[in-house]
C-alpha cells in the first residue's frame, strides 16, 4: 500500500531481559559478557546472563541502527549470539608522562564502551610526576605532581572514573609501578627512595625505591592499604618493570646488604626480595596481582594467581614470552604488539588486528591460560591535545 | 587580537592603578608602530618580495615597533608578543630588548591537502592563526586531487557537484574569500594548487572528457587517466578554467602541480598513440607530458600569474619559462636536485625533508630542525635561487580530527629554520624555546602536541 514503509513494521522499544541483575556490583575478570540479540517484526529483544552483557548488546543493537536518506531510523532483522573471545580486553592511559584532565579519561571510557574494552589499566604515576592525591600521604602529590593544585586526581575525581567506568561495564585495575619509575614519590617520601653514590658520597641524585629499610615496607604497606581500598578491582598492577640496577650498586648500604644476604652480585635477587615482600604485603590486603614480565624473567617467587603482563617485544619475541609465561603456569596479557604510543606511517591499525595471542607452541591448557591483552598508550608525547586520533 | 594573546587568559586583567606601596619600577604603557614606507601595504595582499623586517625597541615607557611595510609590523608584534610574559603573581613584565629581524628565506610555507580529506572552514582558519605564530607567510592550498574536488567552480560547477564528497565538503566562492581575507591579515599568501595532469580522477566526474579514456587492448576500459593532452576541448576548458583562479586567487602565484603522472593510460589510448607519431615523440611520453605542461604554462602566463610546479616538470624538460618556481619534494638526494634545478637558473622550493605526513615515533622535529636547506653544491648565485621551503602535511591520513596536533609544534621547527639565522641551530636551546612556544600555542587556542614529558602552567583542566 502507499503509506506502508518499505522496511515493514515500526519498532518502538528494545525489551532487555538480565537473568542475574547485578546492576549495583562492580565488573570483574569473572563477569559473564555474553548476550543474545533478537530483532524480529514487532519484536527487539535483548538478553543477557548478567547487566555486564546486556551492556555489551546495548552497544552492538545501537550498531545495527541505519538511517535511510529520508531521516527514518531502521533495523534489519537479524539473530545474534555472542560473547568475547578474551575475558580481559584493556586499554592503558598513562596520566603521569602528561596529566590527563578527567575529560579525557572520561572519553577515552565512552570510546572504550564503543569497542567493548572492559579493562582501564590507570598507570596513574611514574618517574615524571604523581598526581594521585593520596589521603595517607598527601605530600606525595604536593610535591610530586607537575602542580599539586591543577594537575592531581582528587579521591573525588579517582571515584568518579571508577563510576563512571562501572557504569560501562569497564573495570579500573590502577598500576603504582615499583621498585623501578619512582622517581616522583621521592620528594613526598623522603628516605624511600635509594640515594645513589659517586665513590664515596651520594651524588644527590635519587634511584629505585630503597629495598633495604624496614621504613620502605611500611611506606609501601600503608600506601597500598589505602589503594586497596580506593581502587575496587579486586587485581591491582604492581609494576616491577624496567628497575635499573646502577643506583642501587652504587650504594654502600645496599652493597652490604647484599653481602649479609648472600645475594652476590645478583641484583635480580634483591629486586625479587622487594617484589616478593610487595607481593606478600598485597596479598594480605585481599587482592590479586599484575606484573610486567620483568617479575617472572627475573625468577620471582610469585603466587600461582598472578597474572604476567607480557610487554617486551624484542628481548625474547613475545610469543616465546607467552609461551613461558603459560607453560610455568601463570595467567598471561599480551600488549608487546600493541604498543600504539609507537606511530608510524600508514594504516598502522593493520599490524596491530592481525596478531593471533595465541599463536603459540603450547598445549590447549596454556592457551586458556591467556586471558586477554591490553592496548598500551604511553604518555611521553601524548596529552589531551592528540590523546583521541591517537589512540582512535 | 594581539592584546587577546598578551592578556587574554590573564585572570586578573586589572588595567589602572598599580597597590598602594606597590614599588615604583619602569612600567611599559605603550607599543608604538611605526610603519616606514610612503605605501605601507595595508590594503594590499602580501607577496615575494614584500619587506618583513623590523626593528623594536623594547624600553620605558614606550617601546617602539618599525617595519618597512606592514608585513614586518606584523612579524615584530608576534615577536613583541612573545617577549611579554607574566610572573607568578599576575603582572605582565618584559625585558628591555633592542632586536634587528628579519627573515631568512622569503617563503616560508605549509602545505594543507583539502582533497584526501575535507577540512572545514575552522580548521584551515586555526591553522593560518598558528602559521602566523610561527612567522610561515605562505599557504600552499593543495585544494583538489583524484580523491575529491571541493572547490566550488563559477564557471565549472558541475567539477565540485559531481567531484567532491559531497554537497557538504566544498569551498564556496565565499570560503575561499574569507581564507585569502584572513591569511591576508597575517600576513600570509595563498598560492593554489590546481595539480594536472595527475591527480585529476576527481576532475572527470564534473568534466565529460576531460581526462583520457584507457583502453584495455582494443576497448576503453571504463577508467580513467590523466587529464587528455591532445584534445583542443581541454585546453579550452583550462584556458577558461584558469582564467577564474586567476582572478579569484590574487596571490601572483599559481601552483600548477605536474607531478606524478603515470603514463600507462596514455600508452594505452590508441588515439593519444596516433598523436605522439604526429608528433614525431617517439615512445617518450615525458615529451607529451612536457607538450601538455608548456601549453598551461602558456595559458597561465597569459593571466599574468607566475606558477610553481613540482620538481617532476622540470626532471622531464619542460620548456619552462625563467621565471617559472620549481619545488623539490623528493627525498632521494634532493641537495643533488637543488643543484640542478638552480644550476639551471631556477628558483627553487625546499619540500623534501619536511613532508610531515610521514610521522613516527618520538621528537622527530629535531630531524627536521636541523636540515640546512643551503647545503648542496652550488654557487653563491644559485644558493641565491633556494627562496625557502614548505612544510607539507598530505591529507590521506589527515583530518579535522588530528591536523593541529599533527602539524604543530613540529611545523614550527621548520618555521624557524626558514626564518632564523643559518647558525641559530643548537637543538637544546631550541628544545626549550620550542617547549614554551607549544604552551604559548596553546594558550592561544592552538591544539599543539606536546614536545615531550612535561606540562604547561597555564593548561586547561
């Protein structure tokens, strides 16, 4: 008939149906994901085992609406069951290279609900500054922050993107990297970190955080006490990456410590003496843990719950990496391939789709073991003004 | 909008009485500007040759800018400016300065590609605002290619009607205007680029047989190439065609592109193959190229516009006129290329190490900080030839979406080595200096990329 739309009937409402509500929880590695999608004449139905999937349909069902050249709304009939390959799919934000204004974070979160990221890897301090305004420790940020007024996360601001973030079914798994990119908690903390020697005298300048003192472990306890509790997740990422052992060689006191131990000259040794007794410290405040690989090359004693970041692309290739990481027993992320602070020219986007994580020498229980992958963006050329087309 | 610049984003913009008590130290009260000559420029367009040195006396109570022409006014206010900064308490200070500038190479450009991609109005307008931060004086307005056509023709309007994206990515008459009006302002020349015989596939959407029909053996094949040498209806439709950029556009420069032109289609034409045994070209279609070329150089002369091609033109021996500008963009040994083109007699422009397009990771503008144009081998005469440089920025990657971030600040380091001394390239210096003038750009609404680890004092939350 004339008056009757080529596309057939009106749809007016999407009915969502969440068999095990949840609605006031936070997302977890567990949280079931799937859904079904079922767009019929007369009928859009979307349903999910948990809120977390129906999210992920909501998203895919506001995908799957066209519009036509006269301004009318339509969608194709169409069945759809899905759920995701990997339980962990993540995105790392990098705040202390460059501050990140909450704007930016609170973006970036909306474009990760677009792509069904379900991970925010906050890697909220480092060496360059410390805008994480803690309540222990509020001379951390005074001090280490580029600004202590203008360039920190407040508890409040910290709330909102975890809000926000649960709201999206995305979890926030904060990373305060230790021993090694510390250097910005040294003028809030003082005596926590190593103070490096030229011969005989310091030399004034500052290294890793400072293995040796029974001050660095309870620094270390309450500030964790504190971010255990700020931070929701039950994972927290502890870092351990990239700790340059010159400093510490330097140090007379550390050079005797080294001797009582029995450590030799192996500074992995006392690297893994801190990470154990951080890891130690962590478990009992009831949380789980990530680490960069740096934790598991170096032969640290790690529970058999840790997960293994698996970053370095080059020093063994990674998928060797993963392959050891799996086969010693541990829960993997892959991110080594996926580095996209590295630009280069061209449709870069293709390299970084046609990694297989799996791509393995490995039986089919080290694959499982592979949980997922995170998309890295470090910070130190990246800010608010070019943080979206970069990473998007 | 200078004032803006200066104390815009001041919070406290207190104007009048300093405290009671407060000490009494020298106080600027104004900037004179003193322009020179009888015919300051004030109503006309900016050119080659136009004067953009300046003098500026920075003492109490007055501090005095002199320029020959307007051109070098506006270079010392944007020098001025960056002088004035404000302490920690919100007073505005600057030194007593006493500088004698002047540029380096007389052109200065950026290459913008609106054809791979659209850019609206804003975005190309935000740019002339850096460029003039940056001292560049030149917009290289690559406007159409094979992707899309979104100049809006008079005479020809079926080009953008047929050849751009689409109704809402073209360039009225109205938004060229206000770009030639407000690059004008600063100073900065907009020289079009209307590239043929490549880089046409858009111009044959809107223009019935304008480009050559390929064949594939005895039948067209369906495709196109480029524009058609050996028909009098294209030169027809050039002749008109450019005698409407040349009125449109008033810089005394076309660009006429020329680059790239892949023979296949040609060779494949039975009737462009007639015309090259008529000829007497033999199997050497750089001669048919060169035929095409000579005949718009004609037609464009004729208009009393002077053009710039692409270094292509002249590698295939093109009868060129003197005058004619040649731009070398090719990487491979390009210095060799400078010799050639100015050994020639040529005046050249210096693209090749700066197509910004190309990034990569990590402070890639030291590479392009420290390219010292003059270095090839050549006379004193012909390094005289070398008239500057271009920063490129192709569009097939660019958008609205992340042009700023992507041209700026890493233009800039291009944009002083065209301006400043030969010898002004200590790259830790310059390190800073760059670093506080990505902050300025941003204090002024430039989105400019950081350089490096850092932040800006004044950044937005």
């Amino acid at each position: 008939a004339e008056n009757e739309p080529p596309w057939g009937m009106p749809c007016t409402q999407l009915l969502v149906f969440v068999a095990t509500p949840g609605c006031d929880g936070f997302p977890s590695l567990d949280s079931k994901e799937s859904y079904k999608l079922s767009v019929l004449e007369g009928s859009l139905l979307l349903s999910a085992d948990a809120v977390w999937g129906a999210l992920r349909g909501l998203e895919t069902f506001s995908q799957l609406v066209g519009r036509d050249e006269n301004g009318t709304y339509y969608i194709n009939k169409t069945e759809i069951v899905d759920f995701p390959r990997f339980p962990h799919r993540g995105l790392l934000l990098d705040t202390s290279r460059h501050y990140l204004p909450l704007r930016a974070i609170l973006e970036t979160l909306d474009v990760m609900a677009y792509n069904k990221f379900n991970v925010f890897h906050w890697h909220i301090v480092d060496d360059p500054s410390f805008p994480y305004e803690s309540l222990t420790f509020p001379e951390l940020s005074k001090q280490g922050a580029f600004n202590a007024m203008t360039h920190v996360y407040t508890a409040s601001d910290v709330q909102t993107v975890i809000e926000y973030a649960r709201l999206r079914g995305i979890r926030v798994i904060a990373e305060f990297d230790t021993p090694g990119h510390t250097l910005s908690w040294g003028p809030g903390a003082p005596g926590l970190l190593t103070p490096c020697y030229l011969g005989k005298d310091p030399s004034g300048t500052y290294g890793p955080i400072n293995p040796i003192l029974n001050s660095t472990y309870q620094f270390v306890t309450s500030l964790f006490q504190e971010v255990s509790a700020v931070f929701p997740d039950f994972f927290l990422h502890l870092g351990g990456d990239e700790v340059d052992f010159t400093c510490w060689k330097s140090n007379p006191k550390i050079r005797v410590f080294m001797k009582e131990m029995g450590f030799g000259e192996d500074y992995k040794k006392l690297e893994s003496f801190y990470i154990q007794r951080l890891l130690d410290i962590v478990s009992s405040l009831g949380k789980g843990y990530i680490v960069w690989q740096e934790v598991f090359d170096n032969g640290v004693k790690v529970r058999p719950d840790t997960i293994i970041h698996v970053w370095k692309e080059n020093s063994i290739p990674y998928m060797e990496e993963m392959a050891n990481v799996t086969k010693a027993g541990y829960r993997a992320l892959l991110s080594a391939p996926w580095y996209l602070n590295r630009i280069s020219y061209g449709q870069d986007w293709m390299a970084a789709y046609q990694v297989e994580p799996l791509k393995f020498e490995g039986v089919p229980e080290q694959k499982d073991r592979v949980i997922g992958g995170e998309a890295c963006m470090w910070g130190e050329y990246v800010d608010v003004t070019n943080l979206a087309p970069r990473l998007w | 909008r200078y004032y803006e610049y200066m104390f815009g984003q001041s919070r406290r913009r207190k104007r009048g009485r300093r405290p009671l008590g407060a000490r009494a130290e020298p106080e600027l009260s104004q900037l004179q500007v003193v322009i020179e000559s009888r015919d300051p420029g004030c109503q006309s367009y900016p050119h080659l040759a136009s004067s953009e040195a300046y003098h500026l006396t920075v003492t109490e109570p007055v501090a005095i800018l002199k320029a020959d022409e307007v051109w070098g006014a506006l270079r010392g206010l944007e020098t001025f400016s960056q002088l004035v900064h404000e302490d920690d308490y919100g007073s505005f200070l600057v030194n007593e300065s006493e500088i004698d500038d002047f540029p380096r190479f007389a052109h200065r450009g950026i290459l913008l590609d609106t054809s791979r991609h659209y850019l609206p109005l804003k975005s190309i307008l935000t740019n002339l605002d850096a460029m003039a931060f940056n001292k560049f004086n030149v917009l290289h307005w690559h406007i159409v290619d094979d992707q899309s056509f979104p100049y809006q023709s008079i005479y020809f309007p079926e080009l953008s009607d047929k050849g751009a994206y689409s109704y809402n990515h073209i360039y009225t008459p109205t938004d060229v205007h206000l770009v030639i009006e407000y690059a004008r302002l600063r100073g900065i020349r907009v020289v079009p680029e209307f590239d043929t015989p490549g880089h046409t596939q858009s111009w044959g959407k809107g223009q019935k047989d304008l480009l050559t029909p390929c064949y594939n053996g005895e039948q067209p094949s369906g495709s196109f190439g480029p524009v058609n040498p050996i028909l009098n209806t294209t030169y027809d439709f050039m002749t008109k065609f450019f005698k409407e950029i040349s009125s449109v556009f008033p810089d005394a420069y076309i660009h006429l592109g020329g680059d790239e032109v892949n023979f296949d289609c040609w060779k494949s034409n039975p009737e462009v193959k007639e015309f090259m045994k008529q000829q007497g070209f033999g199997i050497d279609y750089a001669k048919l190229e060169s035929y095409y070329i000579q005949k718009i150089l004609d037609i464009v002369s004729s208009y009393n516009k002077g053009y710039i091609v692409w270094q292509e033109v002249f590698d295939n021996k093109a009868q060129l006129k003197p005058d004619t500008v040649v731009q070398v963009w090719m990487e491979n040994n390009y210095a060799h290329e400078l010799s050639s083109v100015t050994g020639a007699g040529f005046t050249a422009i210096l693209a090749a190490p700066w197509y910004l397009d190309y990034i990569s990771y990590g402070q890639d503008w030291k590479k392009y900080y420290s390219i010292e144009p003059l270095d090839f081998p050549g006379s004193e005469k012909q390094k005289k030839l070398l008239i500057g440089g271009e920063a490129c920025l192709w569009g097939e990657f660019v958008d609205a979406t992340n042009l700023t971030p992507r041209l700026w600040p890493r233009a800039s380091a291009v944009g002083e080595r065209l301006w400043s001394s030969r010898n002004v390239t200590n790259l830790q210096d310059a390190y800073k200096r760059l670093t506080n003038h990505r902050c300025r750009m941003l204090r002024r609404g430039v989105a400019a990329e950081p350089v490096f680890v850092g932040y800006c004092p004044h950044e937005a939350r």
